[in-house]
C-alpha cells in the first residue's frame, strides 16, 4: 500500500537504493543516475516510506529493514539477475572511486562469478598492491567467491603475494598454478609476475 503511493518511476529507484545499506543523496544520484533525489527522498519522508534521516555531513538515509527486504524483492521482480549483480558492480566502483572500500567489497562479493567484478578487482587490485594498501585487497580477495578467484590468474598471483611467510608451500603451489593459467590465457605479464 505505501508503496502504490508513489508512481513507477519512482518505485524503480526506491527497489535500486534498497541495494545499499544507507545512502547519501550524493551516491543514489551518481550510483543508480536518480536524476530528482530530493524529491524523491521528500516523497518517502511526506509519505511514510519507512526511511530514516540521520543527520550529518552528509545527511544519511536509511529504510527500516523490512521494508529494504520488500525493496529488494520489488527489484528482482523487475530485474534480472545480470541486471542486479550489474548495479551491484555499479556501486562497488563507485565506492572504489572515493576510497570507501569495505562497501565496495560487499557489493563485489554481490556481483556473483561477473568477469567485470574480476577485472575490476584486477585493476584496483594491481594499484593497490603497488602503493602497499594490501590490507583493501585481502577484504577484496576474502569477499570474493573462491572460484571467481580460481579462475583469474590476475587475483590468483595477488591471493598468492598476500600469503604470509610461514605458508611458503602453500604460495609456490599458487604460484604453480598462476603459471599454468597465465600461459593458457597467453598472460605473457602475470607470468612473469609470477
């Protein structure tokens, strides 16, 4: 019924930000392109819509979790699995962007076996490990589902590097097999990385 309130349009961008946790006006407009947030956030606030400002710089919004659970079947109804793990991969960029990487990693974990998750862990990964923030790419390599990982000779050599010392055994074997999946995807780089 407190949904019916509103048009379609709008019910579409609510299912979208039930994706995430809280959010900022800022984020829902550059995540899921909500071109009117302030009306829309007005909209929940005058109707009843189960959403919680909480003050600060910047102001936060949060929908009361029974509702964000309905939000979130409301979505899959419309959407596809593809779709969804896509705005998922939309999000983790964006937190990747600015720098808040644990709730990047939530929603890369989200994004399933997508090989844009993979290459975008691969990408953030590589600059990450260079500059020495290794501890983003563990909470990256940890969330992500061990096949994904498998698969990838990129995440794989990273998986491997993070090992500490006393897993020698364990990091050559890795490492192995970084060789072998690097040679049958002719990753003539990550070869010789590894």
């Amino acid at each position: 019924e407190v949904l019916k309130s509103v048009d379609h349009n709008a019910q579409d961008a609510l299912a979208r930000l039930a994706l995430l946790q809280d959010f900022s006006e800022d984020e829902a407009s550059e995540i899921f392109e909500i071109d009117d947030i302030k009306t829309l956030i007005g909209q929940c606030l005058g109707f009843g819509m189960f959403i919680q400002r909480i003050p600060g710089n910047p102001v936060v919004y949060r929908f009361h979790s029974l509702f964000r659970e309905f939000l979130l079947t409301v979505l899959r109804d419309r959407r596809t699995a593809e779709q969804v793990a896509g705005l998922h991969l939309k999000a983790a960029e964006y937190y990747m962007k600015i720098g808040i990487y644990g709730r990047a990693a939530v929603h890369l974990a989200k994004c399933g076996s997508s090989d844009s998750a993979m290459d975008l862990v691969s990408r953030k990964g590589f600059n990450k490990y260079m500059i020495g923030e290794t501890a983003q790419l563990k909470l990256w390599l940890d969330l992500l589902p061990e096949d994904m990982i498998r698969d990838n000779p990129v995440l794989l050599l990273f998986q491997a590097q993070l090992l500490p010392n006393s897993k020698q055994p364990e990091m050559v074997e890795t490492l192995k097999e970084v060789l072998r999946l690097s040679r049958s995807k002719d990753d003539v780089a990550t070869y010789y990385d590894a």
